[in-house]
C-alpha cells in the first residue's frame, strides 16, 4: 500500500545558497528526507527500533551530522563568530534536542509521531536553508568561498 499523502521535495533554485559545495549537501540532505516523505504512514510498525522510518532516520541524521560540521568550519574559517554565527550554530544544536524527543515518542509507540516526525522535518530543513544558510551563503559568497 502506498502513501497517498507522500510528497517529495524537489530542488528549486531559491535552496541555492550560492556556495555550490553545501548545495550538493543540501540537495543529498533533501534526497534523504525524501525517503522519509516516502513512508507509508498507515503501515505497521512493529518494533520501532527496527522499523524503516528509524532507519531513514538513522541515515538522515548521519549526513546530518557532518553536513552541520561542514558548514561551521567553514564559517569558523571565514566569518567573525558574531551574533549570526553564533545563533546558526545554536539552530544546530537545537535540531539535536528535537530530533531526540521525536525519537523517544517513535521508541514509544507514539503513533501519531511518525507524521509528526517527518512533517517537522521538512518544515525545519526548509526553513533552515530558505533563511539561516542562505544568510551564512551570502556572506561566503562575499569572501570568495566556494
Ligand atoms: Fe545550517
């Protein structure tokens, strides 16, 4: 049975943060909520620990993970550490701490929270490359990073 809800996220040109290398992260980063978006909701779980949605989620969180160091080294290399900076490293840091109570809800058997999950994913990826790495991208585009 197949999720008549799922959407896909498509690359548009508004992701462009103008520094091609976390493009290409950005475009991986989507492909793999991608597969999240292609969850059927209404099947059984079973043992969450064990069910599909924590392995894409595992995956997603992997890439995540160095996606997130990437970007702080290089605005560690190339920006001041002023407020922005700052305020984009905390954003990080705050994707962890939602992530882990979603995670605890699916490990519960929270039904609800596979929907739950994948919608606040999408909406915090989305936000977070429309507004703070498109703010950190003009600022590396301005000192020539690529
Ligand atoms: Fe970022």
């Amino acid at each position: 049975m197949s999720d008549q809800n799922s959407k896909q996220i498509l690359w548009r040109e508004e992701f462009s943060i103008g520094v091609p290398s976390i493009d290409d992260q950005h475009k991986r980063l989507l492909a793999l909520l991608n597969q999240l978006n292609s969850f059927d909701h209404d099947q059984a779980i079973g043992d969450p620990q064990a069910s599909p949605l924590m392995e894409m989620l595992e995956n997603l969180n992997e890439y995540a993970a160095h996606h997130f160091l990437n970007e702080e080294a290089l605005m560690r290399e190339h920006l001041a550490p002023d407020e922005k900076t700052v305020n984009h490293i905390v954003a990080h840091r705050s994707y962890w701490t939602i992530i882990l109570t979603l995670k605890n809800r699916l490990l519960k058997g929270d039904a609800k929270v596979n929907r739950d999950l994948v919608e606040y994913l999408n909406g915090w990826w989305i936000n977070h490359i429309l507004m703070t790495d498109q703010e950190m991208g003009r600022e590396l585009s301005r000192r020539g990073v690529e």
